[in-house]
C-alpha cells in the first residue's frame, strides 16, 4: 500500500534473494549458531491502510506464499491437529492485537488426528486487526508482528515462526474504524472432530435397505391390488396422450414420497439436527415401538382393521378428482395413506433403526423408502405392456399378510426386551424370549403348512412347492432356537435376544475370567493388587453390538486367553440409574465419546494404554488390540519397589522393557527428559524425534510399535522423543488417544541443533557401542526402518 514502510524478516533456505535486513539477521544468526530450520512458507506484511488515529484500528495484512506440496495451518485450525497459525503484534505501549480474519481455509478429515483440519495451500492471507493505543504519538509508529505456523508435506512437517516490521502513520482525525473487505471471517478455532460419518459405510446399508423394503411392500395386500387400478387411471385419460399420462404418474410418486418424507422430516425435527445417540435404549421409545408392532402385527392377523379415518380419505380423494397436478398430487397422499395400515410396520421399523443413530438418518431413509415403492409406477407408467405380465392378486396376498404379522409379533419382542433389560426388571429372560420366538415361527410355518386356519388358507386348496417349502423354513429356523434356551451360542442371533442370567459372569466362575459389574474403582484396586491392567467395557443393556461381542468374540479361545491377563470390569451407561448415568459421565470426559460399546486398556493408575470403539468381527484384530498392554509380569515388577541407587523417578531406564514403558512414562514428576543415547550403552537404540502436530510422526507410531514388541528381547530400545514447545501439558493428553508402547520422553530446545531437526519426524539408530549408524528424515517406512534395526543388530 502507498505510503506503508514495509519490512520483513525470513529465515530462507540457500539460495532464496533475501532482502539486506533479512542477509543481515541471516549473518548475525549464523555467527551464533551453525544451524537454522528451513521455512516452507514465505512471509510479508503491509498495512490498510497506512494511517490510523490515536485509539484508532488499522488492519495488517500478513500474507505467506506457501510452496508447492505443502499446506499452512489456518488459525482457526481446532485444536491438538496441528499447530494454528497465530499473531502477536507490539509494542504495547503503540497498539495490541483485537482479532484476526482470514479468508475460507480448506477443510478435510485427517484420519490421523481423527478430525477435521484447516489449511491453506499455495497462498494464505490473514488481515491482524490492531487498536492503536489512546497514548501514540503522531507520526511514523513501527509495529512488530510475530508469527508462530506450522507447515506440513506429506512426510514431514516444520513448525516456524516469523517476524515481521511494517510502519503506521499516527495521524489524529484519520478514520477510527476500519472494513473488513469480503471474502474474509474472523477466525475462530473450529470444534474439534467432524469429518464423514464413523458409520459412513453404515448408513448406506442402511439406505440400501430402506430402497429394498420399499420394493417389498409393493407385494403386501394393500398395495399390489392397487397397482392396475392406479395406472389404468393415468394411461386412459381422455385428455393429453401417452406423454401426459407419464407425467401425471410422476406427480402421483411425488406425492407418495412428499407424505413419507414428511414422516421422516418430522423425526428429524423432534431428534434434532444431530440426533440423540442413547434415544434407541430409552425405555419409553422401545415401550411404544413395541406397541406399534404389536398393534400391526394383531392387525395384519385379523384382530382388527387399522384404517385412515373415511372422512379424511373422503376429502383427499374429492380434491384428487379436480384433475391437473394438484390433483393427482393429493391422489399420491390419498393412496400412500389408504396403504398404510401394511406399508406401517415397514416405516416403524425402518424409524426404529434410524433414530439411534440421529442426524438426517430418518429422514434420508424416509425419502429412499419411499422412492422405492414408487418407483414400480413409475416404470409402469414408461412400459404399460408390462401390466399384464404382473401376477393376479390372490390368496398368496392373504398368506404374506398374516406371516408379516407373526414376523412383526416376533420383532416388538426385542423392543420389550430393551424395556425390561434397562429397567431391570428381568421379567422377559432369555428362556421367555427365545420360547415366545419359537411358537410365533413355528406357527407361521403351521400356518403354511395349512395346520393353522387363518385368513388365506383353504382346506382342499392344493399346496404349492413354494409354500411348502417356506413353510418347513420357518419350522427349521424354530427348532434351531431351542438350543439357545440351555444357553448355547446362537451366533449373530445374540445380538438381538437377551443374554442369560449374568450367565456370562456365572459362568465365568468355573470356566473363565470373571467380569466385574458397574465397579470401576473395585477394578482399579484390584488390578493393583493383582499387578494386572483393567480392561473396561462400556456397555449397554439394549445394545445389540454389545451382546454380538459378549457372546460371539469374548467366547473364542484366543480371545478368552488374553481376557485372563486383565482385570475385567463392564460400565453400563444405558440404564436409567445413577450408576449408568455416572458411567456415561466417566466415559464423555475421559474418552469423549458416548459409544457403545466401547473398550479401553488401563493401568491401575488410570493412564490409557489402548482404546477401541465399536464391534469388530475380525478375532486378530481385537487381539491384536489386547495385546498393547503390558505383560503382567512388567506391570507387577514395575508396582514393586525399585532397588536402592536406581534411577530418579522421570528418568528413562535403559534397561526396562518395552512392555513396561508406560510404567516409566506414568511415573512420578511426569514424563522423562531425553538426555543423551550415552546412557542407553550396549542397547541399539532407535530415537524418533516426533511432535503432537506432526501427521506423519503418528503414522509411524504403530511402526515403532511393532517394532520394539518384535526385537525388544534381541536388545532394542525404542524411545520417542516429543519435540512439542509446550511440553508435557501437550504431549500427555496426545499420549491417551495415541498409546505408544514404548518409552516416550520429552526433547529440549537444544536438540533442534544437536540433531539438526530441520524436520519432523527424524528417526535415529544408534549401535550398541553408542555411534549413529542410520538416520532417516522424514516418513519412514516400516520395512526400511526395520532393515535398518536388524542391520544393527
């Protein structure tokens, strides 16, 4: 800008034609050390505009040219995923920094810090808002801004700082008040978490689903008979051709989606934008899904009719009768409202499965379903010879109606039993449950069978092989339930039927480890006492992935194995006691997170050694996740008191295990500082310096992981030096979400040039005998580095 003296200050890589103040600061810095980090983003300052009163604003508008291949953290970057662009700007004594505006970063999820990040590529600009002090003189007032940033490529990333002078005319009557120019927004640090949904791949099942059921309830008795009726309407209509029919049949299946979209929409609204997680174990909400259920599937048995009051329908179909789009709109309600009383128990389920998850999820579902019954009209409409083709309505139509309401009597027991295993009531056990399941599918096999009279089935009316067939299906699937009654496995039926008395625990007792309930504090004594680990289990009575990983993963031998090195304790966060509400409390503020279920490894002092959220039908995996924590024996030597002249408490021990390296981290004054590889003599160390805003530093970590559990007993040290300026109060909270199972210790400035950390991550190998044999810059491979350690071995 006209009339802003500018400056500006870079530390530059070689070669880069740096202004004479720059080359200046550039010698003096290196006539004091022989090391400088490289800067990924180059820096300038002005002011707009060059003036400003006493007590005035003026903005600074500080812009970095950002190299290819690398990104700048935005200032409104949510915290712990990576470090956010910030500004200071002095003296005090001339103006202080009021807010900073920048233009719309780039926002993605970054799997690795499991969030959203902000950034900027190639350019940023951020305008500084300043308010001149009451007290400036008039006349030319130099500013400093200095700048603290962090830039990243895709295997490494250098945290910088800049500073920057710029001149400002101190003028009074110059505007007091400044514009912010469009384009920018104050930049406030975003929530932390976002990104695509954890159930992504989920939800489209679920929609596919939802597309599925609507398709099937064109062969339910309301509908199908309704199908010929409906298009010959369209396509014999004395006005307009065959055009004009195809459209009036498009109307009418926006009219079917409008009304069942409107029930979703109305969902959604009562939920909220995000939904509530723990609505599908309430109690009332099963309690009246399961008297919906119960109430469709008597109706559809032939207790009684459910119908649209006739003076609605009356009056909808007198408007449908005007004609023109309006009309046959308000015939597309009408239709969709007259099949309700089959087309029902399809919505309830399908709201039934969307309202534990919230978000748009019912309403989505709503809109897909409902495109899915309309869509045969619509096809019919564009292929009217097909009408033909389509099968007679008959007693078939009866029959599908009357197994729809065993199988809907069958589904409102698992609602009912949500109710009575919240409530703890323990009225519908697992015995009941499975035995009220075992007559309603074997009388719909009966049924078809032509053993039960029912609406549909004639006594000299001849059985098909279809029939017949379905019939001994539904028969077979009954006997098979009977084994479930003494307590065996049904597989991933278990998710959905009540688990035995505690039959899990009990039986425990004699067979296998024993569970602790709701005792989180009684755990962490005894795993103490024990020198075991705990592993908590957040739970829920009404979960259905909870009892699948109860019944089907817990069970396998090599899983139970592993149980058996733990203290094993199950927090139920779905009751409506005091007890699940404090268990919800526990696991929100710990873990941020209200999922069931839910596993997390700790050590008697609560330190979070490994967590895993969800089901997993893979054994390896969930192994392989119990497997981080330390081997008892470690944890239980480490409990024990340490011999006379040992290390300080904080130091890190050479000669410790791997296994037992969360010991040292936990251990009392916090986490160690990394001295020298000199005290590690006569072990291959490997060294990773790494920071908490560094994306490919923890991609390595499950490398050094699997390294130092591999080759620790052949000598291997792994340690991982935190680079973080904040230090401890950064580093711990990183270390609960990212275990490392190996020593971690915090790095002094001073290593920056002992090492020439120019980058992070740096990965360091020593020899038994103390001299470096291998370094790595950047992100490193797991077989590179592993080759490297074997090599030093």
């Amino acid at each position: 800008m006209p009339g802003a003296a500018i400056r500006f200050f870079r530390v530059g890589k070689v070669g880069d034609r740096s202004p004479r103040p720059a080359k200046l600061f550039l010698a003096l810095a290196l006539a004091t050390c022989a090391w400088a980090q490289p800067q990924y983003a180059t820096w300038t300052l002005t002011a707009q505009p060059a003036t400003a009163a006493p007590g005035g604003k003026v903005l600074l508008r500080a812009e970095a040219q950002i190299q290819p291949g690398w990104h700048l953290y935005a200032p409104s970057n949510p915290p712990g995923t990576g470090i956010p662009a910030s500004f200071k700007i002095s003296p005090a004594s001339l103006a202080e920094q009021a807010r900073v505006f920048q233009v719309k970063p780039k926002r993605a999820f970054d799997k690795n810090f499991g969030s959203d990040t902000e950034t900027f590529e190639g350019q940023a600009a951020f305008l500084l808002e300043a308010q001149m002090a009451p007290s400036a003189p008039p006349g030319p007032a130099e500013l400093t801004v200095q700048a603290r940033f962090q830039t990243c490529s895709d295997t490494q990333c250098v945290p910088g700082r800049w500073t920057g002078q710029v001149t400002v005319n101190v003028q009074p009557g110059a505007p007091a008040a400044v514009v912010i120019p469009a384009g920018f927004a104050e930049a406030r640090p975003a929530p932390a978490g976002g990104g695509p949904p954890a159930d992504e791949r989920g939800l489209a099942q679920f929609l596919l689903l939802a597309f599925g059921v609507g398709l099937a309830c064109i062969f339910t008795p309301c509908v199908f008979p309704m199908i010929p009726i409906t298009m010959s309407y369209f396509l014999n209509r004395q006005a307009g051709g065959k055009r004009d029919g195809v459209v009036q049949a498009v109307v009418f299946c926006l009219g079917i989606i409008v009304l069942f979209s409107g029930i979703g929409l109305l969902v959604t609204a009562a939920l909220g934008p995000f939904g509530v997680v723990q609505l599908g174990s309430n109690p009332w909400v099963n309690g009246f899904i399961a008297a919906l259920f119960i109430a469709f599937g008597l109706s559809l048995l032939g207790a009684f009719e459910i119908t649209i009051p006739s003076a609605i329908l009356t009056k909808l179909n007198a408007s449908s009768e005007k004609g023109g789009f309006a009309g046959t709109l308000l015939m597309g309600l009408t239709f969709s409202l007259a099949s309700f009383a089959c087309v029902g128990p399809f919505v309830g389920t399908l709201l039934a499965a969307s309202v534990g998850s919230g978000g748009l999820r019912p309403l989505a579902g709503m809109v897909v379903f409902s495109a899915g019954l309309a869509l045969p009209f619509f096809l019919l409409a564009l292929f009217p010879s097909y009408l033909k083709k389509l099968p007679r309505s008959g007693g078939w139509m009866s029959r599908v109606k009357v197994v729809m309401g065993f199988i809907i009597l069958a589904a409102s027991l698992k609602y009912l039993a949500s109710v009575d295993q919240v409530m703890q009531w323990g009225f519908l056990t697992r015995e009941r449950f499975l035995a009220a399941w075992i007559v309603l599918f074997a009388m719909a096999g009966l049924y078809l069978l032509g053993f039960v009279r029912l609406e549909g089935v004639k006594p000299d009316e001849p059985m098909g092989v279809v029939r017949l067939l379905l019939g001994m299906g539904f028969l077979i699937f009954a006997i098979t339930l009977a084994p479930g009654m003494a307590g065996s496995p049904l597989g991933d039926l278990d998710a959905y039927i009540p688990a035995g008395a505690d039959t899990a625990r009990a039986g425990a007792a004699a067979t296998g480890p024993v569970w602790l309930k709701d005792e989180y504090r009684q755990a962490l004594d005894q795993a103490r006492r024990q020198g075991k680990l705990v592993l908590v289990d957040f739970t829920g009575y009404a979960c259905a992935n909870c009892h699948w990983m109860k019944a089907n993963m817990f069970t396998r031998p090599q899983i139970a194995a592993e149980l058996g090195r733990f203290v094993l304790v199950e927090l139920y966060a779905d009751g409506a006691d005091a007890v699940s509400e404090a268990n919800q409390k526990l696991e929100l503020e710990k873990f941020a997170t209200v999922a069931e279920p839910y596993y997390a490894i700790l050590d008697p002092d609560e330190k979070v050694l490994a967590t895993f959220p969800g089901l997993t039908r893979d054994a390896g995996e969930f192994r392989a996740f119990l497997e981080k924590g330390p081997a008892p024996t470690a944890i239980s030597a480490a409990a024990e008191a340490a011999p006379a002249g040992s290390a300080p408490a904080g130091a890190l021990n050479a000669a410790a295990p791997a296994a037992a390296a969360a010991a040292t981290v936990a251990a009392p004054g916090g986490l160690p500082r990394f001295a020298s590889p000199a005290q590690f003599a006569g072990k291959v160390l490997v060294v990773d310096f790494w920071a908490t805003y560094c994306v490919p530093c923890i991609q390595e970590i499950p490398g050094f992981n699997k390294l130092q559990k591999e080759l620790k007993d052949r000598g291997v040290v792994v340690v991982g030096v935190a680079m973080d300026e904040e230090g401890e109060e950064r580093v711990a909270p990183f270390l609960k979400k990212h275990p490392m199972e190996y020593q971690v210790a915090l790095g002094a400035p001073e290593l920056n040039q002992q090492f020439k950390l120019d980058a992070l991550p740096v990965t360091v190998i020593f020899g038994r005998d103390g001299r470096q044999v291998k370094r790595f810059d950047g992100l490193t491979s797991e077989a590179d580095l592993t080759a490297a350690v074997r090599g030093a071995l």
